[in-house]
C-alpha cells in the first residue's frame, strides 16, 4: 500500500503535446469537456503528457487484474481547459491528472502521486503494484518523492530548453539536461542488479515503477539517449512492453512523444529529422562550452 500525496510535477514537457483525435477506453466525451460526465466509478481527467500517463497506466493496471472500469475525458492543455472552474473545483492547481471517485461521494484527487496513492489504498487489495511490507513502502515513497522532486521536474525543464525554446540558450540547455542525465545515472545504478526499483530479490514492479515510467517513456525528447543507462534501457523496455502499459500511454489519444514513436518519425518526417540533427548538435556545443562531464550520483 502506498499513502503519501507526494506529488507536484513539472508541466514544462506538455509544450510538446500535439493535438490529437482522442480515442475511447471505456467512456469519454466527444465535445469539448465542460463537466463530470459520470455518476459511477472512477473518472480520470487527463492528457498525453508524463504525468497523465501515471493515473491511466495504474487505471489500465486495475482494469487488467480486477476489472476495475473507469472513464476518461481529454483535457486539452493548450485549450486551457484545465484553468476552467468547473476544473479547479477538482484540481486547484489547474493541472492534470485529477481524478474523481463516484463511488465514494464524488472523492476529488489530484497531484500525480495522490492518485498513484489513493488508488493502490482503495483499489489495489492484493498489493499487486504496491506492498504490504512497511519497509518496501517506504522504500516506495522515497522513490516516488525522488520522481517528484527531481527526475519530473529537471526533465521537464531540460525538453524546454533542449526541444522547445526558439532562442537557444546554452547554459539551461546542458544544465536541464545534464541534470536529468544525472538523475537518469541513480536509476541506472537502483536497477543494476534488480528489475523493478522496489522490492524483495529483483524487485516488484509497482507505483514506484510507474512514477518514473512516464518520465523515461519520452527521453528522447529530452536530448537522452537511453543506451547510455543500460539497465535503464532495459527496465523501460520490460515495462513498456505490459499491455496495460501500451494502453495507458494512449490515454486519451496515441502520443507521438514517446520513444517508440521517434524512429518512424525520423524516418518519414524530413522536417522533424532536420531539426532533430540541429538540436543534437546545439546540445552536443552547450555542454561543450560549459566543459559538462556526465556524473552519477
């Protein structure tokens, strides 16, 4: 079980997000959203951004080991729905995820990491993505708060300076991504010699995992190459490859962002191949002129 709402994630990355045609899991609006539109079960308020993943990954997760439906609606971003009021009555820091319980009195959460916890609490009783065990739960919470306080937020600002920004400023630009390289070296040597981040043995795939996934699931974007973090690589690849994993990430609609859609991209996208050598090679010059050199931890 985990408890703790640790949760305030940078939203830096979701500049990134292109809009898409939404597709349906179990029930979502075709209109622009203006409300709840379910009186029953959980119903999850997102976008294709890291932190939306989170909840619909952990929600795919519960569908898939307890039949756990849930609805969801598309909150576009760059419409700012998300800063509407019927929204902030639900989320007050006007971000997503947010979640509604129907179940239990219309229960209102939002903050990535609170839905990870109160999700696994009411809906996980056989601890299948969290622990019974007080010290692996702990162990969860502090990789979770390590997610929330570093790798998210470092990340989202390194995809800004890296991939968004029209003026490149050289000093952001290594430090943001040099930063997430660093933190990308502590998960690199958490999963040296175990599978999942937390738990007995090799570990347990769990929320802890999930917290991170997102995050990881676009470094590309954010000038990584995974191949340098190989137990890394090889951990994102096992969990990319649970179905419940591939369905969440295309909650509400396919992302274009995440790393299994980029060599397609490169490949049949000269102008996205184009920029992409451009920003390879601003990034390559700004560590160089700040004589950046790559440490862990």
């Amino acid at each position: 079980m985990f408890k703790s709402p640790l949760n305030r994630l940078s939203q830096t990355s979701t500049h990134l997000i292109k809009t898409t045609t939404k597709t349906s899991r179990t029930m979502s609006s075709a209109a622009r959203p203006t409300g709840l539109i379910a009186n029953s079960g959980i119903e999850l308020l997102t976008f294709g951004t890291p932190n939306g993943h989170k909840a619909s990954i952990l929600l795919e997760e519960l569908k898939a080991a307890y039949g756990k439906e849930y609805t969801f609606q598309s909150i576009n971003i760059m419409e700012n729905i998300q800063k509407e009021p019927w929204f902030t009555k639900i989320c007050p820091n006007g971000r997503i995820p947010a979640i509604v319980d129907h179940d239990r009195k219309d229960f209102a959460v939002f903050e990535g990491a609170a839905i990870l916890a109160y999700l696994t609490r009411h809906y996980d009783p056989d601890h299948r993505f969290s622990f019974a065990d007080e010290d692996d739960y702990s162990r969860a919470e502090q990789w979770i708060a390590w997610q929330h306080g570093g790798l998210g937020p470092m990340q989202g600002q390194a995809n800004h300076f890296y991939r968004i920004i029209k003026d490149r400023i050289p000093y952001p630009t290594q430090r943001y991504v040099g930063e997430t390289e660093r933190l990308y070296g502590v998960l690199d040597i958490q999963l040296q010699d175990r599978d999942y981040m937390v738990g007995p043995g090799r570990g347990k795939y769990s929320i802890a995992d999930i917290a991170s996934f997102g995050w990881v699931n676009v470094s590309y974007f954010a000038g990584l190459d995974l191949a340098q973090f190989p137990n890394l690589h090889r951990w994102w690849n096992a969990v990319s490859q649970r179905p419940a994993v591939k369905k969440g990430t295309e909650i509400p609609s396919k992302s274009q962002l995440v790393n299994e859609a980029i060599p397609e991209r490169l490949e049949t996208d000269p102008e996205f191949r184009a920029r992409d050598e451009e920003l390879k090679k601003a990034g390559a010059e700004a560590k160089k002129l700040f004589d950046y050199k790559f440490s862990a931890p």
